[in-house]
C-alpha cells in the first residue's frame, strides 16, 4: 500500500499551505481590517445576509480567508515567502505585515502553518 505524503487535488478542489491563525476573534479583526463587512455572533459568521464566505477561498488585499459556512482560517500563501525560509521567519513576518498593513497586533502563538482544501 502507497502512502502520499502531500496533498492531492482533483478538478473539484485545491489544497492550500499558509502561515495565519484559527483563532476566530483575530479572524474576525482581520476581516474587519480588511473592510470586510460581517455580523459575528461568536460561533458563526451570516453567510445568509453576507456572501462573502461560501465554500473555499476569500481573497482579501493582505490577509485570504478560508472556510466554508465561517472562515476556519485567515492567512498568508508560503508561495509569497519565497523558498529560502524557516516557518520561524514566516511567523514574524506574518505578525510585522499584519500590524503594518492592517494596524492588528497578533501575538506569535496565534500564529502557525495551516493547512487544507478548499472548493472551487
């Protein structure tokens, strides 16, 4: 038996890598940031009254949003690293390119590698 230690994708879906947070209260300041407009319940974002988030990936101009019913995560593409770089690294400029761009403070351990598929 094979064992694939990457991901795979098919027509219907695209694997994602970045260096962000799956903590909802930085999402949603992330969001806010990003002038995404949303109602925030706590659990759950108004995907009935805003259709920003359906299945898959938001785009924003600093920060991508994933998730299906509410964003799961928010976060930075690797491939806008470059190669040449530790998680470490990613990390610190992930938190510097959030305060500067966005004026949110995130605190290092809400941030890490976040991985998973998204729809098209």
């Amino acid at each position: 038996m094979k064992i694939r230690m990457g991901f795979v994708s098919n027509s219907s879906s695209s694997s994602f890598c970045i260096i962000g947070t799956e903590n909802s209260d930085l999402i949603r300041k992330l969001a806010e940031a990003e002038n995404k407009s949303f109602d925030y319940d706590g659990e759950d974002w108004d995907d009935d009254k805003y259709d920003y988030f359906g299945y898959g990936c938001n785009e924003g101009e600093v920060i991508d949003f994933y998730g299906d019913e509410s964003p799961y995560y928010a976060g930075i593409d690797l491939k806008k690293f470059g190669e040449d770089i530790s998680i470490k690294e990613m990390k610190k400029l992930f938190i510097k390119k959030v305060k500067k761009e966005l004026g949110v403070d995130v605190e290092e351990e809400d941030v890490a590698l976040l991985f998973g598929e998204c729809g098209n």
